[in-house]
C-alpha cells in the first residue's frame, strides 16, 4: 500500500544523508536526528495548534517557520507537552536503568506539579488518580484512546533498541498505562516504536511501512490511511497516526514530512512531533534543516540531544528488563 504524494501538495527532492562521523554507530546519529525531529515537530506544530487548514493559510500561507505564538503563546523555539513529558520519561529510564511503570508514573507527576506549559485532560486524570491511589496503572478504557501515550514512545523505542518484540511491548505498556489503557492506544504505540527502531537500523521505508503501518492497519482497520487525505486531525489517537503516516510515507524529506503535517492543523503540535520522530530516523542529522535546529530552545536541544545518546548507549550496555504486563 505504499502511500503515494497524489495527496501532497508540495513535490520533495531527494536529499542524501550524510555519513556520520567516522567510528559513530549510524543508529546514533539518527536516534539523536529522532528526538530533535520530536522537538523540533512540537515547536513548529504548537504555532497552528487548533487551527484548520484554511485558517492556517489564511494566516502563514504555508507555515515553514518556527516562530512560536499559537493559542499558548509561545516564545520561538519552546516545545510543549509532547517533548517535556518524553524527557521525563527518559529521565527514569536512564535513573532506574529500565521502564518501571512506577519510575515512569512518579516521573509524570513530577512533570505535572513542575506547571507544564500545557497537559491532557487524560494524562491530568489518570495522574491525579496515581497520586491518590498509588497505582501506576490506570484502569483501561474505551474513552482514554487519546495521543498522549504514542506522542512520548521515543525514549522506550531507543532503551529497547536491539531488544525482542515482547520486551518493547511490555516496556511500552508499563508507562503508557499509566494515563492510557486503551488498545488501540496500545497498537498506535508499538506500531510506531518499532517504525523507529526499523528506521534506526536502516530499513527501506517501503518495507518499514510493509512491516509495520500495514500490519497495524490490517489489524485494527481503523487506523487504514491509504483513502482520504486526513485534515484537521484530532487528539485521537487514530486520527494522529493516519496524518502522520501520510505524511511520512508521502514524502521524501525531512523538512516536507513536517510541512506537510504540521499544515494539516488540528493537534498539530503532536501530529509534528510523532511525524518529526519518524522523520528524524529516516534522513538523519544531515536531513534536519538548519534553520529549524538554530530555532529550537539550547536547553531543549541540548537534553534531547544528551538523552538519545544515553539511552541508545544504556541500550548497548545491557538488557532491557522486561516489566510484566497487564
């Protein structure tokens, strides 16, 4: 089903990737080029946030630019919940040198007391109830199937590199319950931890998308993206996934990934982040424009850059512990 630009408005050059640095593992420049694509798709996605495609080219023409603003107001170059709440996570991961549903849940509610610039009403409910009942776990349900969970799945996707399927599910399973225990929640998650550790380890996107975006959509036929252009996407989690993987698998840059997303409005913050993860395993450091890294906030760059480094290294070090699942 290899999704094809007839629905892309712009047309992407090819752009080679760069070598990285002689004795550097290739999966490393690209687990860093992830997690500033997270960043970088959260800052440029916050500024249209809630708005509509024709309100967004009413205003930007096409929004290209990280100049901050949107509904929160925003400095240039400052990240929103998707990226903070994922450095937390990663944070207890390299603290308890594994993803432990309690480190994780604890992590969360620290981020949540620290007044983050924005938050889920899922992710605000099911931490208030961890702080009540000390439960990691919040029960599952049908209405929690938000994008919450999937939009910080990148500090589990590179401690799990190298690892076997069930450990990253597990591992995944143990902090995206906490605010979200949904299965559908679930199946957008490990579909896209297993996308990026694929395109860590230099997978073809064709096959990538064979692998894992078609098997997601033959198993929970929700999720098919292959028939309409899916515009104003919601905080549902299905809707995020159909924007993104479009995005992603119809076009062959980085910069016309993000574009393209981020143009299509409604959660744009997430949608550009998950698409910006994605993008940033796919084309490398050499594919992020530099504009775009020069916008992004020092202290953000610099600890998303540390972070995926950390990890990708505690990943190599030993073996990921598997947390039993529910």
């Amino acid at each position: 089903m290899f999704w094809t630009r007839e629905l892309i408005a712009r047309n992407a050059p090819v752009r080679r990737r760069a070598a990285p640095p002689p004795g550097e593992p290739p999966h490393l420049d690209r687990g860093v080029a992830a997690y500033l694509g997270l960043a970088i798709g959260d800052a440029l996605g916050a500024t249209v946030e809630f708005m509509t495609p024709n309100e967004i080219r009413q205003r930007h023409g096409v929004h290209d630019q990280i100049t901050g603003g949107g509904w929160l107001r925003l400095k240039a170059g400052r990240v929103t919940d998707d990226t903070t709440m994922s450095l937390a996570l990663g944070d207890a991961i390299l603290a308890t040198g594994g993803v432990e549903a309690t480190a994780a849940a604890r992590a969360f509610d620290d981020w949540m007391r620290a007044k983050p610039v924005d938050i889920g009403n899922t992710v605000r409910r099911n931490l208030v109830a961890f702080r009540q009942t000390g439960n990691p776990q919040a029960p599952a349900s049908e209405h929690d199937a938000g994008n919450g969970a999937a939009m910080r799945v990148l500090p589990v996707a590179l401690a799990c590199y190298g690892q076997p399927e069930k450990t990253c599910i597990f591992a995944n399973r143990a902090q995206a319950h906490v605010t979200h225990h949904n299965v559908l929640s679930d199946a957008a998650c490990e579909t896209l931890i297993f996308m990026v550790q694929d395109l860590l380890a230099g997978r073809d996107p064709i096959d990538v998308e064979r692998r894992r975006a078609e098997k997601l959509a033959s198993q929970h036929p929700v999720f098919a993206y292959d028939k309409k252009r899916c515009e104003n996407p919601s905080g549902y989690v299905v809707d995020t996934l159909k924007a993104v993987l479009q995005s992603f698998f119809a076009t062959e840059s980085f910069e016309d990934c993000l574009v393209d997303v981020v143009n299509r409005g409604g959660d744009a913050d997430t949608t550009g982040a998950i698409a910006g993860m994605l993008a940033g395993a796919r084309y490398g450091l050499e594919g992020i424009p530099r504009r775009w890294l020069a916008a992004l906030e020092d202290t953000t760059r610099q600890a998303c850059e540390r972070q995926a480094k950390n990890l990708l290294l505690q990943a190599g070090m030993q073996p990921q512990a598997s947390p039993t699942p529910a």
